[in-house]
C-alpha cells in the first residue's frame, strides 16, 4: 500500500501544481477513509480541499494529518489558516 500511496501522492502533487484541482482530489480522496493514509497525503488533500474552496472538507483532511503526525508543524499551521478562511480566527490562535 505505501508504494501505490506514494505515486498516488506525487500523482497528485503534480495534478496540483498544473492546477488540474478536481483531478488531484479524486487521486486522494480514498485515502481519507483509509487507516494507512500518510499525513503529508491527508494534507495535500487538505491543502487540495482549501484550493477548490471546501473548506469543511479541508479541515477534515487536515485535523487528520494532524493527528497522523502530532510533532509536525505543517499541518497545524494549515489547519490554522482554513480556521481562519472560516471566520475562526479566535480557535485559530
């Protein structure tokens, strides 16, 4: 599962960077049920989510990532700026 999840994920990075949006979200999407999903694939995903304007789902992709990896920065400072897209600056802080 980790290699597939891997060139899922560069896949995606890659849909994501030409701007193919819906396309690099249907690549990920799968991996926000799934037990063995790697926090930087939940947070691509978020960060996928917050650029197509979700940002419900983006937060859930992102609380995910979070949890995965708790000691890693990234994913608190991207939850942060979605609470704060949402109107949510207080929590954010």
């Amino acid at each position: 599962h980790a290699t597939s999840q891997r060139l899922d994920y560069e896949l995606a990075s890659e849909k994501y960077m030409q701007d193919f949006i819906a396309e690099a979200e249907e690549i990920l999407k799968p991996y926000l049920e799934r037990d063995d999903a790697s926090a930087s694939t939940l947070l691509l995903l978020g960060r996928i989510r917050r650029e197509s304007g979700d940002l419900n789902g983006a937060r859930v992709a992102v609380e995910k990532a979070s949890a995965e990896a708790p000691k890693w920065l990234t994913p608190i400072i991207v939850l942060a700026e979605i609470l704060a897209a949402q109107g949510q600056e207080s929590v954010a802080l």
